[in-house]
C-alpha cells in the first residue's frame, strides 16, 4: 500500500477521479494494492495480468479491462482498442525487458509512466529517449530508498485506510515455516497472487534451541565500531549480559572514547575499551588480541571503508583502500581468532554482494568475500 501511495501520489502527481491508469502484473501484492487504491480514488482501472489469474481478479474486483502481462504486443493493442487510440494517463510499470517499450507506448499525451521494478535499473538498460516525445513523464519509485520518517508516515497512512473501511487489506497467503521451499517455490513460478508470508505456526520447534553465547567472563571486539550499526551491535552484548566490549576504530580512539554510547555502557557496568586498530595489518590484529583482557569470547567485523571509482580509472592502491578494510581485516580476524577460543565470528556483509553498485566494485568484491571466508569457516568446523 505503501509503494502505491508513494508511487502515483507523491511521485508522479496523482490521479483524478476518472483519468485512467494501467497497473502491470495487477495479481501481485503490489498490484492489488494499486487496483484498490485507483478504484477508491475514482480512477478508470486497466489491469494486465498471466492469463490464468484473469478470472480472480474479475471476480474480486470487478474488472472489465484485463489483458496478457507477458505479451507486450497484446496489452498494447488492447489498451490501444480500449482507449479509442488515446492510451492511458498513467502506466504503473513492474515488467523488464519490452514490457517497460511498449507500456511507454500506452501512455496518451502527457502521460506518466511510474517505474516501481529493479531489474533493467540494475543491468543498465538504456531506454530509447524517443519515447518522451509525447510530454511524457518516466519517473522511478523505490521505497526502500526512503528515510525512516517517511517510511512511517507511509504505514501509517496505509493503516488508517484500512482501519477507517476505506481499504481493505489485500489477499494474503499463509505458509508455516515448515514449508518454506514451497513458498519460494511457489513465488518463483509466478503462480502466486497477492501476499505470500511465512508464519511461525503453533507446532514449530527449532531443531536448534536458542543458548546464549555471551559471557561475562569474556571480552567481545568489534571493529569499525564507530560507523552507526557497531554501536548497536555493543548495546545488544551489554543487554545479553557482556561486561567486556572492545570497540576499534581507524581514527581518533581518544576523541571515540567520549562517545554518549560509550558512556552510557559504562554506566551501566560495561568495561568498555576504545582501541585504534588498523585491522588489515595482520600484526596489529595480534597486538589487539594479546593485549585484550579477559580473553577474547566473540568478534564482530564491521570495518569497511567506502572509495567509489570506476575499474578502469581505479589503480591497484585505490581498490585496497575499499578492499582491505572489510576483506583482509576479515582474513586477519580469521588467521589470529584461531589461536582463541572464541565462540561468536560474525561478519556483517552488504546486499553490495548481491546487487552491486556503480563504483563500487572493490566494496562489493570485499563483501563477497566475507561470504566465502564464513563458508570456509564452517567446513573447517
């Protein structure tokens, strides 16, 4: 509900009660949300969905305009049919590839095409600027791009529709846990329809119970403690019982040390140690641990340092800079933690690894081997 409001509202203007709007893949979560948010602002609803879902979102909706998400020749023309040669004022876009070509097509002069989907963004496919002939508006909609305080003005908006009858939820599916291939499955085959969520049933019981790991007799050592997740990674210990925290950082330990954090945990009892440690340099990582007392119980590695340039005006020294923070400091953590007995080696990795970023290939290299060192980590017991 929220990417909806979002997306045709705050991003592309609005919609007037009987302009029109064409809603790519209507059955999905997103979809849904759409259709109902339209229909209750009064707007002329075009859906476009696989040809076996067609029926349900007749029947639930009562749509009269319903045509093929994976033919793009076919929901153009249909659109085309439908408007008398006119086209749409808005298209709410989730498909790749020539869905984005033809959707621009359905729009009719002045039209605002709204991009809510990620795959062509993150391959870089070009768009034809051709298409904007027409006056036509081509904006992108990416709620998880948003701040916490417009994400929750978001929710709650979508709550108080809801709440006050003006909404009503959209369909959602319940899978246990115990079946949670079969929810991926089922989300992987494009068969699915509105909301899939896997629930923690009644009869659950992990095959692994939970045993906190955090002694008081241990010390615990996070690096790049200073960046913001670190300090919330020490507040976390101290709750789960830690009285021994070594923080790292690259710059000023003194100037760290005054922290309102680092304070407030020593308020609390925490003996709390500000160190600067430059964690890709393997003998300083020995330094840190011979000199930590009580000895060290678990590590968390948040080290990273941001250097974004292309590859090829990146030399060798500009790609450490980013790299050996978070990958050669993991290494090193990795070499000296043998000798301890430690019981926690937690590395925090980023969706860099997955998605990549423009310039950021040194940062997303470092982050995918993290995946791997924990990986080794494992077969090695």
């Amino acid at each position: 509900m929220g990417t909806v409001l979002y997306a045709i509202r705050d991003r592309a203007g609005g919609i007037k009660p009987g302009q029109s709007i064409l809603i790519q893949s209507g059955a999905g979560g997103v979809g849904q949300a759409a259709i109902k948010l339209c229909q209750y602002w009064g707007a002329k609803v075009f859906v476009s969905t696989s040809e076996r879902k067609r029926k349900y979102l007749k029947d639930l909706y009562g749509l009269e305009y319903i045509t093929d998400s994976r033919n793009p020749k076919t929901f153009y023309q249909d659109v085309m049919k439908w408007t008398n040669n006119e086209g749409v004022d808005f298209v709410l876009n989730a498909l790749a590839g020539d869905g984005i070509t033809y959707g621009l097509k359905c729009l009719k002069k002045g039209g605002r095409f709204i991009e809510i989907g990620k795959k062509n963004i993150i391959i870089n496919t070009p768009l034809g600027l051709k298409s904007l002939m027409n006056n036509i508006n081509f904006c992108s909609a990416h709620i998880d791009l948003l701040d916490v305080d417009k994400l929750s003005s978001l929710m709650n908006e979508s709550f108080e529709l809801i709440n006050t009858g003006k909404i009503t939820p959209i369909p959602v599916t319940q899978i246990p846990i115990k079946k949670y291939l079969t929810a991926f499955f089922n989300l992987a085959s494009g068969n699915n329809v509105g909301k899939t969520c896997i629930i923690m049933d009644d009869e659950y019981e992990p095959s692994c119970k939970p045993v906190n790991l955090v002694k008081e007799s241990k010390s615990y050592i996070i690096t790049g403690a200073f960046g913001g997740v670190g300090l919330r990674v020490a507040l976390w210990l101290q709750l789960r019982g830690a009285k021994n925290i070594v923080l790292t950082t690259s710059g000023n330990a003194a100037k760290r040390d005054k922290n309102p954090i680092v304070e407030g945990l020593r308020s609390k009892g925490v003996n709390v140690t500000v160190r600067q440690c430059d964690v890709s340099d393997i003998n300083a990582v020995r330094k840190l641990f011979q000199e930590t007392t009580p000895q060290v119980g678990g590590i968390f590695h948040l080290a990273n340092k941001f250097a974004p340039g292309l590859i090829p005006r990146t030399s060798l020294e500009q790609f450490h800079v980013a790299y050996n923070p978070k990958a050669r400091g993991a290494l090193n953590l990795h070499l000296v933690s043998k000798d301890y007995p430690v019981d926690m080696f937690v590395l925090f990795s980023s969706v860099l690894d997955l998605l990549g970023n423009k310039g950021q290939a040194a940062y997303g290299a470092a982050n995918s081997f993290l995946g791997s060192l924990v990986e080794l980590r494992r077969s090695q017991g």
